[in-house]
C-alpha cells in the first residue's frame, strides 16, 4: 500500500451530528428504552415499507425467533430455507426447537432457489423462511404463490434489505410490506441503516403483531407507556413465556434519523454499485445480476471470482492494497454447530451453495465511496486475479485487456 492511498473498508455506517442530537435528545428526556422514540420509530418504519404494522426489538435474530414462533414453529417442525445466509437465519429455527431444511440458491445469484421448495415440503413443514441476501429481493412471487398453495406462512429474513423494492402487480413496493406473512429486519452497522444493534418485525397480521409486542417484554400484559400514563395503580399478568427482546429509545432516535437519510443511501448505493458494475464488465460474470423485477439496496456488492482463482489470495491481495473485502456468504451446514446431523436436513444438493462460499467476495460499498475508491478497488481486483490466476506470467484470457 502505498503511503498516499488511505484504507477502504468494506463498509462504514452513516452517522453523524443529526444521530448524536437525538440519542442526547433521548438521554435527557429521562424515557431510554421502549418508549416514545420506539413508538414513533416504528410508524416512521411502518409508512416507510407500507406495512400496517411494525414491531422493534433489539436485533433481526430476535425478530426472526418471534416471527417464527409467531407462525408457529415449535419442536420437530420443518422450515425451509437456505443454508446459503448469516448463521442466524438457521439458529433461529434451532431457538425454536425446529429443524432447518437446506435448499440451494440460484445458479445466477445468491438467493434461495424457488423452484426447489415444493420438493422440499413435508408434513412437518411449517414456514418458509426465505432470505432477500445481501439486499437483492428473491423470486418472492413464485415462493408467496407456494406458500399460498400450500396453506404455509412465509417469513422474509430481510435483515439486509431495508430500502429493497420488488415489482408487485406492476408496482414498486418496498420489501416489507407484507408480501410475505411478516418479515424481520436487522440494524447492524454492516446493514444500510444502523442504530447500533436493533431489529424490526413487519407485518399486516395484527394478532401477530400483537403477540410480538407480548414477547419482546417478558410476556407483559401491560406495557410501561400504559401504566405509567394511568391514573389508577395497575397489576401486570405474565401469562406467557416471554423474552427480553426490546430495543432503547436511544436506538429508536438514531434509527429515525437513519431512516430520514435512506433514500439518499440507497441512491448513493446504487450509483456505486452501477459504476462498479461498469468497471467490472470487462470480465463477464463478475457482477451481480439484477432482475427485472427487483431493485436491491446494494447493502453488499458481492463479486463471484473465475474459478481459477484462490479466494483468500485475491483477498489477501486486496488487503495489501489497504483494501477490505469479505469472503461471500457463509455456508450453515458447513459449521460446527451444524456437525450434528439432528440439527438439519439438506433437501436438495447445497452445491451452488457451497461454491458461492468459495468463490465470491465482497467488495468494498458505503454511501461515502468515492468514484476514485471504486476505481482504486477494481484495478486492484484485477491487479490481484492477473497475478494469483498466472502467478507465471501468463495471465488468464481477458484480464490482459482489462488491466490496460
Ligand atoms: C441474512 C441475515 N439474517 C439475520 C441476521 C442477523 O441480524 P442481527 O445481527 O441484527 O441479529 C443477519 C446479520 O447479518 C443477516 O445477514
């Protein structure tokens, strides 16, 4: 690296003196958790996806564990899903004593492979947990259609699609808007908007919603906001197993003014990611593809490398440029805590899965990249595949081109 070019990460959250007004605005009010800010959070939050209602908790692995008890998951019940996504999607269905059935992705993307679910279903199948990875919405239509079929609920992990939209009867709708039965979004600071940790359940089921906000506090019956508004002096009933699952009005405050900055994340994104697309058609086969009817936030820019090339020396190269990238999306069925062959079931072959792991990365997308950064990490992209693919200097067809 030389000492002129500064570091790129792979990603950096958007947070600045609007975020700190409103977590000091919270921390003065005296009300710091599951109070008004979150009340306000999640009707700012509903309009936006066009949802009836939306439920906060303190991260999308929670929302994914009240979503899927919601629907009513419990010991022995299948759902279906990709092993292809973050450990949480699985463990999940695992918090519930479930059991996750594996199904592969696409050939031509990173998303679950809807025509495989049909073959998938059991009679112990209970949801469809199905993932719009790294912020590219997946064939909803088709999957919403085979729940529908089937009288079986679908649950969107959009934990990474926050600003996502997908064409729904001709329309662009923002995922989360109740195509699915619910859908759970995360506030990760490697995700579009952040509010440290925190989490968001979507939904047009009131008495799901309902239950959501039982199960966040303990099995309450009574919130806070309603007791320490009343006048007469009120008993709460724990009726129900309940969790501590409740996001801060810290977190709510910062979340709104995330939100307020979104459409011009997205847009700040999406030119990114278009001009990395750009740059990277020199070598066909790189890039995402987008469908027709889908419009992804670019919360991730993952890049599928030539199969000649060793995923962590071309990562290893890029960080020697003072560039960071990840390896793509994990594989759940390839960890430790999925050795026990009790803890899944692989329905189809996983082996687009599996090769996806291996060959892709993601670059570097932040809405305060520069055009000169997408550039820096292309050329180095390049740089590294002409030397790893021909370490004997003859580098591999196209990249000779590419790297003029
Ligand atoms: C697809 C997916 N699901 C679930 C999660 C879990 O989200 P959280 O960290 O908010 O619990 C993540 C986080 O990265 C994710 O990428």
């Amino acid at each position: 690296m030389s000492a002129s070019s500064s570091t790129i990460p792979v990603a950096k959250p958007v947070l600045g003196e609007e975020e700190a007004e409103a977590a000091r605005r919270v921390i003065l009010s005296g009300w710091v958790t599951q109070g008004p800010e979150v009340a306000a959070f999640e009707r700012e939050f509903a309009d936006f996806v066009g949802a009836a209602h939306a439920c906060a908790v303190s991260n999308c692995t929670t929302a994914l564990h009240l979503a899927l008890k919601a629907v009513g998951v419990g010991a022995g019940d299948e759902v279906i899903t990709v092993s292809h996504s973050f450990i949480a999607t699985a463990n999940a269905v695992r918090y519930c004593d479930g059991v996750p059935v594996f199904v592969d992705i696409e050939a031509d993307g990173y998303n679950i492979d809807a025509s495989l679910i049909e073959a998938a279903i059991t009679p112990r199948t209970k949801a469809i947990l199905c993932v719009h990875q790294l912020g590219m919405p997946c064939d909803l239509r088709s999957i919403v259609e085979i729940g529908r079929r089937h009288k079986i609920p679908v649950i969107e992990d959009a934990a990474c699609a926050t600003g996502s939209e997908i064409l729904w009867d001709g329309r662009w709708e923002k995922i989360g808007k109740a195509h699915g039965d619910i859908a759970c979004f995360s506030f990760h600071p490697r995700k579009v908007v952040t509010t440290g940790d925190g989490g968001m359940l979507t939904t047009a089921n009131s008495d799901h919603d309902r239950k959501f906000r039982l199960w966040r506090q303990h099995g309450m019956s009574v919130t806070d906001a309603v007791r320490h508004g009343s006048k007469q002096v009120i008993f709460e009933d724990y009726d129900e197993l309940g969790y501590n699952y409740r996001m801060t009005d810290l977190q709510a405050a910062v979340g709104r003014e995330q939100l307020r900055r979104l459409p011009q994340l997205i847009a700040q994104r999406r030119r990114l990611a278009e001009l990395y697309r750009k740059r990277l058609s020199l070598l066909p086969g790189l890039s995402p593809v987008e469908p027709r009817w889908a419009r992804s936030n670019w919360q991730s820019f993952c890049v599928r490398l030539p199969e000649t090339a060793d995923q962590r020396a071309v990562m290893q190269a890029l960080l020697d440029q003072g560039i960071s990238t990840r390896r793509g999306v994990m594989n759940i069925h390839l960890e430790g805590a999925y050795a026990d062959r009790n803890s899944h079931r692989a329905a189809s072959s996983l082996m687009r899965s599996v090769s996806a792991q291996r060959q892709t990365i993601i670059l570097p997308l932040y809405a305060q990249m520069t055009e000169f950064d997408v550039a820096r990490v292309v050329e180095a992209l390049y740089a590294a595949l002409a030397e790893v693919a021909a370490p004997n200097g003859s580098a591999q067809p196209g990249l000779d081109a590419a790297l003029v």
